[in-house]
C-alpha cells in the first residue's frame, strides 16, 4: 500500500475526472483517478466525518461553518505535485474510510488491487474538502449537495490563491 505524503488534486476536462497527484513517502509519485460516481460517494462520507454532532441543528451548522471556515483560513499555499510519469497509476473502483482516533484515513484501491492511503486531520479534512468543491463545482459535475457552511467567501468569490 503506498503512503500518500502530499496531494494536488486538479480536474481533467480530457478524461472527465479528477485527478489526484501525489508524493508518495519513498519518494516515487502516484496519480490516481476518481469518477464523478465514485466522488459522489465519497463526499457524503467526508462531509460525515467533519460535521459536528449536536441535538441542536442550527448550533451544529454554525459549529461547523465556523471550524471550516477556520481551517480554510490556516491552509498555506505550496508547490503543486507533479506527476509528469508517475511510477502508479489507476482508476480507483474502491474507496474505504477508516476512522483511527486521529482523524481519518482515505484508501483508495485499483481494479488490479492496489492500494494508497492518506491520513488527515480535523483540519486538513476540512481544507482538502474545500478543495474537492472548488474542482468539483470547476469541472460542472452534480449530484452532491454540498451544505451551506461549506460556502466559505473563497468559494463565492473566487480566489486566485494556489491550494493543495
């Protein structure tokens, strides 16, 4: 299984999908392919993930609006990843979501069965979904409703900011 390390995620027109570039821990690169249908599925399950739970659903929005908006404001650019001719490569036909006390970890698999897995924080979760969103909406994809505090003024507005 590789160890994503860093990821720059980007939308192919060519191909209709999305493509996640990766450096992975040995020092190789990875690119690997989601779907619309196979980001339609995970979305819900990441959203899931960072939403506050509380009996009162107004207070959880707020909650979670904030803390999103927060971890967005904290996200530093960096140097995109390239993967130019990455030693892996595949169309991911499997995702699974683990749940260990630190956060959370994405594995995505291959028809072939290989693997590659990515740990995130509270907020890194929160600045990775924000970049879904932004290449999702880009590439004119539906079928996920995003919740209202998701829509942080980076989104209304646009930014010209480079976040990976």
């Amino acid at each position: 299984m590789l160890d994503l390390q860093r990821i720059t995620v980007l939308y192919s027109e060519e191909q209709d999908r999305i493509s996640i570039n990766a450096a992975v821990r040995d020092g190789e690169t990875a690119r690997i392919w989601l779907t619309q249908r196979m980001t339609n599925r995970l979305i819900p399950a990441l959203i899931n993930v960072i939403k506050p739970r509380h009996e009162d659903p107004v207070y959880a929005e707020i909650i979670a609006g904030v803390s999103h908006q927060k971890a967005v404001a904290r996200q530093e650019p960096s140097a995109p990843v390239t993967a130019n001719e990455p030693e892996h490569e595949w169309l991911v036909s499997k995702i699974d979501l683990q749940m260990p006390p630190s956060g959370a970890v994405v594995i995505f698999y291959s028809p072939t069965g290989q693997s590659a897995r990515i740990g995130f924080n509270g907020d890194l979760m929160r600045q990775w979904l924000s970049i879904l969103q932004r290449v999702y909406v880009a590439a004119g994809w539906r079928g996920t409703d995003w919740p209202d505090w998701m829509a942080s003024p980076a989104i209304k507005q646009g930014t010209d900011r480079v976040l990976h």
